[in-house]
C-alpha cells in the first residue's frame, strides 16, 4: 500500500507535495524555489515540458519535453522519467518533479512511477496523487495510456472513467481508497 502523502505548505496549489516515500516530490514549475529546495533537501529536480527552463538552483536538473496534448505518447517519456526517479531513490537524494501547473504532465508521469516502480493499480497512483494535490487531472489521452499500462502490468483496469471529473471535490471521491 502506498505511503501516506504529505501537504508541503496549506493546501496551496502553488507549493509541491511529498508524494511518495522521503524522496518523491511532485509541485508546479513555481515551487522550484531556492527556499523550498532548501527546507526540503531537494537534490534533483524534473522539469516536465515543452520548452526549456532555466535555473541557477543548487541541484542536478534534468528536463523531458512532452506537450499536454491527448494524442501524445507518453511512453518513452515515462520510461526516461522512471530511470531518473530510480536513479535519485538510489542515490539517497530527493527529487521534485514539475510540470507548468502540476496538473496533467507532471502527475501522469508520477502517476506511470508508481504504477511501474512502486505496484500501484492507477487507482492507488492517482489517488495518492489526487489526495494530495486535488487540481491534478490528467488529460483524457493520458488517463486512457496509463489505464493501458495497467493492464499491461497487472491485466485489469482499476479506473473506470475515461475522462476525470472536471470538479475536484468528484475527482477526490473518485479516488478515495477508503471506500475500495
């Protein structure tokens, strides 16, 4: 079972929140700040996105461009971003993964992580996401790869929505474990 998330700072959707383990962190390109860096020992960052970033932090960047758009494949992305993530994990180090906002790019790369590196069904994956960081709705072609990566990995779907509910207070009910 996936280990409980953690609010970084008042439910604000411009802070990153821990997602999974001591090392997972998942946030928009705002909160690269060099303070939240610091306070949270954050030695990797991931930059999901079109279009380079810049930065003068004091961490190893790497950034992997994908578009937010349906018909975009996301797996050789995934594949890229999960040998990152592992490659952090093993080293000790902590890693915050962003996108512009956090809410389609970002959390489906995370979401793909802890299907394949962590045995998360989607529905855990998202819902550890989703409990945490609530405006997290990844675009319908999206949902639909990763629903096909579940079933690649463990044969069945978990998710039996194709498009997220748009409200939040209907995705977070969506996903809560609680009721599984």
């Amino acid at each position: 079972m996936a280990k409980k998330t953690k609010e970084i700072s008042n439910a604000s959707t411009s802070a990153a929140s821990l997602i999974y383990g001591p090392y997972l962190y998942l946030g928009p390109r705002t909160s690269a700040s060099a303070a939240f860096i610091k306070a949270h020992n954050i030695t990797h960052i991931l930059s999901i996105g079109a279009t380079p970033a810049s930065t003068d932090l004091p961490v190893t960047y790497h950034r992997l461009s994908l578009v937010d758009d349906p018909s975009i494949s996301i797996t050789e992305i995934c594949d890229l971003a999960n040998e990152f993530i592992e490659s952090v994990k093993a080293s000790g180090g902590r890693v915050l993964v962003h996108c512009s906002a956090a809410v389609s790019r970002s959390p489906t790369v995370v979401a793909a992580y802890l299907m394949k590196k962590c045995n998360m069904t989607l529905k855990e994956a998202l819902g550890t996401i989703i409990l945490s960081r609530p405006a997290v709705c990844p675009n319908a072609g999206f949902l639909a790869q990763l629903k096909e990566l579940e079933m690649a990995l463990y044969g069945s779907s978990s998710v039996v929505v194709d498009v997220l509910p748009a409200r939040k207070d209907q995705r977070l009910a969506l996903f809560d474990l609680t009721k599984s």
